[in-house]
C-alpha cells in the first residue's frame, strides 16, 4: 500500500529528508513519529503529491506519487493541523464540493455525508457556516472532507493539534475504527501517547533521517524502555551520540 | 481540462463570494449609486450653479462715476415674453478700493475707470479695468460674464449708433459672419464628458469586483490552509487555476453589468430631472452626455469588457497567489488601480494626440480607447479586435505564469 525507496528532499543547502525507505501495508495505522523538523510533514507532502522529492521514489495505493499524481490524489485523503475550511461555506456544502471533484453524483454525496455525520457526531454542525466553528468542530469537517470519498490511504499530519479533549478522542476513536482491510492510515504526531494507543508500526524520524522503524511492542523491546516516549529519547540520543563521534 | 471540476472549483469561490456583503456592496450597490452621482449627479449640480448664476443678482462696486447708458445696460433686468427673468442685471455699489472690495468678499467684481469712458464711438479709447477672482468659476461665470457681455454689447451699440448716422447699418460691423457647423457625428456630439468617463469607470468597477473573489481564492485559500486540501483533490492544477480564473471573471462583468445598469439608470434620471428644464438642462448635458450605442457598438463593447475583465483576472491571480495572505496581496494589487486610472485620465487629451493603429493592441489601454470610441461611435472593427486580441493574450500568459505558480512548491507554501 505504501512504498518508500530512498527519499530525499533538500531546499537549498537545507536537508529535510535524507534517504528514507520504509513501506506499510493495508489494514494497519502506521504511525510517523518525530520532533517539530523531524521531516514529517516533508515526507506526508510528498506523499500526497504536493512536494516533488529531491531524490528516490514513492507510491501510494500502487501508484507512484512523481508519475501518476492525479491516481495517487484519487486515493488518498490528508488531514494536517492547519488545514481549514472556507469561512462562508457551510460544512454540507464543503463536503459536497469534494464529493464533485471525487466524482460523485449528489445522492451519493449525501448518503456518505449521512455516513459521516454519524461516525464523526457532525450534527449541526453540517449547515453551519465554517466562520463559526470552534476548533473541535472545523478539525471533524476537515477530516470529513478527507474521507468523503472513502480513500485507500487516510493521511493525518499532526490532526490532534489544538483540539480539545472531546474532539482528540474522536479523532483517535475514528482512526483506530478506521483500520480495516484495504486502508491504510499514516498517522503523523510529536506525541508519542496518541501514536501509542492508535499505531499498529511506527517510523521514528529525527532531522530528516529515519531512526528506526517497527511495532510498538518490538521498538520497547529493543530499546529496553517501558514508554515509546522514552524508547524514542533513547533511540534520539544514540543517534546524536553515534553523530558527535562521527564528527 | 474537465469543463465540470472546472465550475466546481469556480461555483465554490462564488458562492463564498456571494456570500461576503462588503463584496456585493461593491459589486452592486457601489456601481449603481456611483455612475448615476458621476455621470448625472455632478453635472446636474455644476449646470445647476452655473446656470443658477444668470438669475442671480451680483454686487458689482464702481469707483467714480460710469456712462448713465452703460449703468443702464448692467443693471437692466433680460426677460421673457412672459416677464420671467432670463438674466438678471447686476446691482452696482460704490467702493473706495476695488481690489479690496472683491478679496473681502463685499461684491463679486469690481469696474474702475481710469479716465473717463467714450459716450460716441469715434470720440478716442477708454478702458475700464475689471476686478474679480479669474480663477474662481463662481465670479468667472457671474458678475465677470454679465460685465464682459454687457460692454461688449455697449460697444457695439455705440458703433452702430454712429454708423447709423453716416448712413451705414449695423451689418457694416460683420462684413463675414462665422457659422460652426459641428461635422462630428451625432453619437460623438451627444456623448460630451461621458466619453471619458465611461472607460475609467468600467475598467475600474471592473478591477474592484474581480479583486475581492481573486485575493480570497488565492492568497485568501492559502491563509485559511483551504488551497492546501484542494490541491491534494484529484482536480488538476490548470483546473484549479481556470476555475478561479472564470469565478474572478463572473464577479468582474457582474459588476460590469451592474455600471452598466448604472449607466441606464442615469438615462432614465436624466430624462425625468431634465424635462424642461431649458438652459440648465443645456449645461448639464455639456458637463454630462448621453450614451448611445449601435447594435455593432453594443457587440464590440461587450468582447471588449469581456476581455478586459478576463485580463484583469489573470493579472489579479498570478500577482496575489504569491501572497503569504490577504493582506500582502491587497498590498501588491493596489497599484493596479493607478495603472487603470492614469491612462484613463490621459485619454482626455487624446483629442490632442494622433492614435496609431498600434495603440489598440496594448493590453488594457487599447481597450480604454476602444471603449471611448465605442461611446463616441468611430470604433472600427480591425480596432476593436485588436483590442480584444491583445487582452486575450495577456489573459493567456498570465493565466500560463499562475498555472507555473501553482506548480510551484516555494509559491504554494509561502506562509
């Protein structure tokens, strides 16, 4: 479902993403774990054909993100903490919007739309303008948006940021529903307890380069630690260790 | 292309449009109320003072002493047949220093005559100074008009007065008669100001409706993270880009179409505010006009304003996506009004120039001349395609150079 060959990105002399190459298959939540500049956020860009990488290869769903971008477009749904709505549209009409460029007829658009309400708790908030939405209330038309069509590969950049108790627990409850067979979901975040309790496998990444990649279980295991957060600490400062020693 | 992500993407940017009141504000209200206030409303107010002017009575001082036949001449009341007055003699007071009288506002021109005027023509040269504000319209069409016209008719009395005795008549003074036969073509004649007016309105009434959709489409979607989650939809980036291209272009000819109904409306106000209202009506139709088009006049206007409305756009799009937001790219767009403004204003003197045929093949002024010509009724047809060829043209480049924006990863990402 996801195949990563040695991706690179570089802006300038600045190096985001160094040699990563890691693959994650359908029916599971793959968790992308990192400080803020870890290469996250490059790596989901270049997934959902946003950023074109520097150097190695990529496919989503079967399709390579530098030659079949439109392909890769149909089959994935991204979310990221800052993404936002049209303030003067209502969610109904945002959702129906992205129906349309997905290519679905209207009925079609309202029966998903109907779907979502119920596993999202959308209510009202359907035909209220976007203007007036709290926090809680844009991020689940947002992610709503992302999955109108159902996509192969679900995408969450850093989804949970800003939101309050009651809307992270439905977007961790909504992830953890949505690992079924044929999807799959990368989940992206700084906070190692959401990917914890939502991530089949994780990928560590730490200023551009991949730290390690494996279950949760099998991650503790190695590194001797009790919490992934520790786990990551450890795995972070032997990576600084090996680097200082290089140099 | 796919024509239906095409008007998706552009209904979505629309509706969020239609939705925003300070942009129908400018879209609808600002067209309708302004063009009539322009085009009528001003006019109507200067023939108005203008006119205003001859029934009133103005405060002349005199030093010393004038002619009896000539104090006569400027006190006496012009009436019509039905004893209404046309023009109203001026009212002559005594003052010591003229210059004084008129910049303290005692009266509104001054007559000093520095040695005692002719009472026969033949009988030497006389002079008399007049003060007034030359620079003021108020005294240059009051007291200074009614003085000038006056000696000018006192002149020519005491010429034919003694013509008279010599046995010649008043024909002898205008051997040649001057008649000005206006060759102009009617539609030209009738258009006066409004010729001018016209293009700077449109074009700008343009301009004002497409920025609103075109900043919050572009710089707008990129500063409330919305063009992000677009463009990871499976509609293509020249999709995108047509789509905000065509909405930018319905909000500007809907504003368009909306001075054009301010326009319409102005000729119906004209018509009711203006019936019968004689010489007042005469002077607000110079300072104003009246538009007339032909079928073919109508046909050209329309690609014209067309064009330019998709030109403006385009430049509007390609400018403002590279705004990290709304603000910035409020910020990069406004100088744009001058570059509308300026040529629009030098079209005044373009009687004073010659236009090539060149001239209508430069994006946006060409269309300005275009327009002009429209109104005045000389637009040829190889003009007005020049004109719409080159916006068209400038529409498709800059179009091309914001698709390469939107391709552009440091673009995109900019905020």
């Amino acid at each position: 479902m996801l195949d990563i060959q040695n991706l690179s990105k570089t802006y300038g002399r600045y190096t985001a993403l160094r040699d990563v190459s890691l693959t994650a298959g359908e029916g599971e939540v793959f968790g992308l774990l990192g400080p803020n500049g870890a290469g996250k956020t490059t790596l989901l860009r270049i997934l959902a054909t946003l950023l074109q990488p520097t150097a190695g290869r990529a496919s989503v769903a079967g399709h390579d993100v530098g030659r079949e971008p439109e392909a890769v477009r149909r089959a994935i749904g991204v979310v990221n903490g800052g993404m936002g709505l049209p303030a003067r549209l209502t969610g109904r009409e945002v959702l129906r919007s992205f129906a349309g460029f997905y290519g679905m007829t209207r009925a079609q658009a309202d029966t998903r739309v109907a779907e979502l309400d119920a596993a999202l708790e959308l209510g009202r908030t359907l035909d209220t303008r976007a203007g007036e939405y709290s926090t809680g209330m844009k991020q689940k038309v947002v992610i709503a948006r992302a999955v109108i069509h159902d996509p192969q590969v679900l995408i969450l950049d850093e989804a949970a940021s800003g939101l309050d108790i009651f809307a992270r627990r439905t977007l961790l409850d909504f992830v953890a529903a949505a690992r079924r067979p044929g999807r799959l979901t990368l989940y992206s975040t700084h906070v190692m307890s959401e990917a914890e309790e939502v991530c089949d496998r994780v990928a560590i990444l730490h200023q551009g380069e991949l730290v390690t990649v494996g279950a949760i279980p099998e991650i503790l295991t190695r590194t001797g630690e009790r919490t992934l957060e520790r786990a990551f600490f450890a795995l972070v400062r032997g990576m600084d260790g090996e680097a200082t020693r290089a140099s | 292309m796919r024509p239906d992500q095409i008007w998706r993407v552009a209904s979505r940017d629309l509706l969020s449009t239609l939705r925003d009141r300070r942009t129908l504000t400018s879209t609808i209200l600002i067209p309708l109320l302004l063009i009539p206030l322009f085009t009528l409303g001003l006019p109507l107010l200067l023939g108005n003072f203008i006119g205003g002017q001859a029934q009133e009575r103005q405060k002349v001082g005199v030093v010393g002493t004038l002619p009896a036949p000539l104090r006569t001449a400027l006190t006496r009341d012009e009436t019509a047949p039905g004893g209404s007055v046309i023009r109203a003699g001026v009212e002559l007071v005594p003052v010591e220093d003229p210059r004084a009288a008129v910049q303290s506002g005692e009266v509104d021109a001054a007559l000093r005559a520095p040695a005692p005027l002719p009472t026969r023509a033949g009988d030497g040269a006389g002079e008399l100074e007049v003060y007034a504000k030359l620079g003021n319209l108020r005294a240059q069409t009051g007291a200074f008009a009614k003085v000038q016209a006056t000696v000018e008719a006192y002149n020519r009395d005491l010429a034919v007065q003694r013509l008279g005795g010599l046995g010649l008549g008043p024909q002898t003074l205008t051997p040649v008669t001057l008649s000005p036969i206006d060759a102009s073509p009617e539609q030209e004649r009738r258009s006066g100001q409004l010729a001018f007016l016209i293009p700077l309105l449109m074009l700008n009434f343009i301009l004002s409706g497409a920025m609103a959709t075109a900043l919050d489409a572009t710089a707008g979607e990129k500063e409330r993270g919305t063009l992000e989650s677009l463009l990871v939809s499976p509609v293509r980036r020249s999709e995108v880009v047509a789509g905000k291209l065509l909405a930018t272009t319905i909000t500007a000819l809907t504003t368009a179409l909306f001075s054009v109904a301010g326009f319409l409306l102005t000729g119906v106000l004209s018509r009711t505010l203006l019936a019968g209202n004689g010489a007042n009506a005469e002077l607000t139709q110079a300072f104003g006009g009246q538009l007339t088009l032909t079928l073919g006049g109508g046909l050209a206007l329309l690609g014209t304003v067309v064009s330019a409305a998709l030109l403006i756009s385009a430049i509007l799009i390609a400018l403002s996506i590279y705004a990290r937001s709304y603000k910035e790219a409020q910020t990069y767009v406004t100088p744009l009004s001058l570059a509308i403004v300026f040529p629009a204003v030098l079209l005044q003197f373009s009687d004073f120039l010659t236009l090539g045929d060149g001239i209508y093949a430069i994006p946006l002024f060409g269309s300005m001349v275009a327009i002009l010509d429209v109104v005045r009724g000389n637009l040829t047809a190889g003009h007005a395609l020049s004109a719409i060829g080159a916006n068209l043209l400038g529409a498709l480049l800059l179009g091309l150079l914001a698709l390469r924006s939107f391709h552009r990863e440091e673009v995109i990402f900019r905020n």
